[in-house]
C-alpha cells in the first residue's frame, strides 16, 4: 500500500518502529528528522554536514556520548560504509543499547 500525503502520526509511528534511520543529506540547516530518530531510539546515520553533524555523536568522536554514525564524503560508498558499521552495531547488543540510551 502507498500513502500520498503526509500524516504527522504515521511519520512518528514509523520512526518509532525503526532501528535505525538513514539521513545522508548533502545539506541540512537544522534537521529534525534525526532528533525524533533519537528521541525514539533509532540510531541515525547522517551525513556530518549542519544541523546532523551538530546533534549526532558518532563512536569515533566520543565512544561514551556515541549515540548515531556519521560519514562524511557525500558519496554512495561513504553511505554503503556507514550502513556496513550500522550492522556490525546491531551484532552488539550491549553496545547498541548504550547508544539507544546516550539517543
């Protein structure tokens, strides 16, 4: 089934149903998307660019406060990399749980 149109509850419930969200703008002033990725615990992976660089601390910055993956070359396989280092995060469920719990 398809939706065309937008329906703030739905936006909310599938953020909230997802482990991790993808966000690889190649610009992005503030961003909000990410923030309800974190609030919900699902771990962002975004581009470091504005407001994603700003709100997402990635494990090679601050392995304590890590709470999302960061990339930073706008390129497929930066993307493919970062997505490669979101399954190896899902194999570890201890430390998943500390960035859902840092998110």
């Amino acid at each position: 089934m398809a939706r065309v149109s937008y329906n703030e509850g739905l936006a909310h419930r599938i953020e909230a149903a997802c482990d991790f969200y993808v966000m690889p703008s190649r610009y992005e002033p503030s961003g909000l998307n990410q923030m309800y990725s974190l609030r919900y615990g699902a771990i962002p992976i975004v581009r470091a660019t504005g407001g994603l660089d700003d709100s997402v601390v990635d494990f090679t910055e601050d392995a304590k406060r890590a709470n999302g993956i960061k990339f930073q070359e706008y390129s497929a396989r930066a993307l493919a990399k970062a997505i490669r280092k979101a399954l190896a995060l899902y194999q570890q469920p201890d430390l998943l749980r500390r960035f859902r719990h840092n998110a």
